[in-house]
C-alpha cells in the first residue's frame, strides 16, 4: 500500500506539472473532495462494524485531551527550536508550526499576517506534515504503537489521513483519531492567533 | 465539519445496515478511493503555479518547519501514550 500511495503520488505531481489533460484524470482531480466524502462514508461503515466501541471511548474521559495537547506542545517545541536555527520571528516560527498540518488555513493566514515568503513556508511545511503522516502511519504502527500514529497527523487527522489509519491500526484508534482531529482543527486558529499575540 | 458528519453517517450505516460479509468489499474500496485521493493531492501540488520555483526557494525551510515540529509531536505524544492508552500497542504486540 504505502508503494501504491507514492507511486500515487509522484504520478499526480507529474501529471498536473505536465499540463496533460485526460478527461477521466481531469475529473478525478476536480472530485477530491468528493472522493474525501466518499472515503469518509467507508471509513465510518469499518468502524460501525464493530460494536461496544463508543463504551470503550467514553471510558477514557479527559484522558481523550492528552493527544491533542501532546501535539500541540510538541509542535510547539518544534517551532521553538526552529526560530533558533532559522533566527526567524517568535510569532511566525511558532504560527507555521500551529497549524498541525492544516496547510489550507495556516498558509492563508500567514501571508495575511507575516507576507507571502513565511505564507509559503507555511503552506509547504504543513502540507509535508500531512503528507509525511500518510507515509509514517504504516512505521509508527509498527515501531511505536497505535495512538501515536496520530501524533504527526495533527489536524488533518480527522479527515485526509484516516483512511491509512484504519488501514494500519484499530477502530477505536480511529475514533481517537476523529476526536483528535476535531480539537486540533478547532484550536488551530486560536493558536495562530495566540502566538501572534506573543510575539 | 461535513466530513465528520459523513463519517458518523457511515458509522451508523455500519451498526445498523451494512451486511457484514460485504467487508472485504469495503477493504478494498478504502485502499482504492485513498489512492485515488493521493493521486488528485498530486495533481492539485503540481498544478500550483511556480509550484518546482516555489519549492526551490523554501523549501529547506519548510523541510526544517515540517521535520522538527511533527518529530516533537511524536517524543510527546509516544511516552504518554503507553500510560495512558497501554491497551492500545504496536502491531505485533497484539
């Protein structure tokens, strides 16, 4: 799968640089959200599938809040150590890594902010993280344990990155993972904004 | 928001619904939509304009701004984990 999934990749990029236009490919682009929505159906059908989960999540009660803020301060300290390396601003080192992965948002709002050269960085850097945890699930699974599959995903995984993990871990994973994604997608904007404010 | 509401959608589709051996059916539906997924991010990368110029000139920077942030996220997230989650391993530990 994860040889299908850069194959998939690299002949995306290769056919959007190319300028080619094969209407089926066409169509197929324009459609990921679509496809996003489709994948969204299947992956809650593999989870209804099987039973006593919702029991098993509710049992975990604040204990749900540790991979969110695990993320946030880890990406935090990233950023941290960034601004050292790169001598770039508080604000904006911290800003590009708030965005857990959340490419879209977090490259629109700093450019708004900090101008179009940090804009990109963020962009690119946030859109390496989604990418990097589609391909890092499969690893960390395998290596580390199931939760922490969770941890490059940030944001992104309660949506794009889900389908890799049911893949390669459980159901209740997954619903960890919905949750996740939901609060670090809701605290996203208010961290940008904080670390503006700290900077 | 759309997405999550389409997921629990499913999941209720899933308890209520869908006929079990049609699981296999589904496995590979999954794997076949990601890719095509994957493929469509790629196209929509590649058509940005300036997309290679783009990557050029930032793209160190933004290797550094992905790497060391999703890195820490992972030494955080990892010892917590076993604590809180010890049900939850690695694969061969199940």
């Amino acid at each position: 799968m994860l040889l299908f999934a850069i194959i998939a990749l690299l002949a995306g990029i290769l056919y959007g640089t190319s300028g080619l236009s094969i209407s089926f490919l066409d169509l197929l682009s324009a459609q990921s959200n679509s496809i996003l929505w489709v994948l969204m159906v299947c992956v809650g059908i593999s989870v209804g599938l099987h039973h006593g989960l919702l029991a098993k999540i509710r049992a975990y009660r604040l204990r749900i809040f540790v991979l969110p803020l695990g993320i946030i301060a880890g990406s935090c300290l990233g950023g941290l150590v960034c601004q050292l390396l790169m001598q770039n601003g508080l604000a904006e080192s911290l800003a590009i890594t708030g965005g857990l992965g959340w490419y879209s948002l977090t490259g629109v709002l700093v450019t708004e902010l900090s101008g179009a050269h940090f804009g990109s960085i963020a962009f690119f850097s946030n859109l390496l993280r989604e990418l990097f945890s589609f391909f890092s699930i499969p690893l960390i699974a395998k290596y580390l344990n199931y939760p922490t599959c969770i941890a490059p995903a940030g944001a992104t995984s309660e949506d794009t990155t889900l389908p890799m993990m049911i893949r390669y871990t459980n159901e209740e994973t997954v619903v960890l993972s919905v949750l996740n994604g939901v609060l670090c997608s809701l605290a996203v904007p208010f961290l940008l904004k904080f670390y503006y404010w700290l900077g | 928001m759309d997405v999550i509401l389409l997921f629990f959608l499913g999941a209720l589709i899933g308890k209520y619904l869908f006929p079990l051996h049609f699981q296999p059916v589904l496995e590979k539906l999954l794997m076949f939509f990601t890719l095509c997924l994957i493929f469509a991010m790629g196209v929509q990368l590649g058509q940005r304009e300036n997309f290679f110029a783009e990557l050029s000139s930032v793209g160190m920077e933004s290797l550094l701004f992905f790497l060391l942030p999703t890195l820490g996220s992972i030494f955080v997230v990892y010892p917590f984990s076993r604590i809180v989650f010890p049900n939850l391993k690695k694969k061969e530990e199940k």
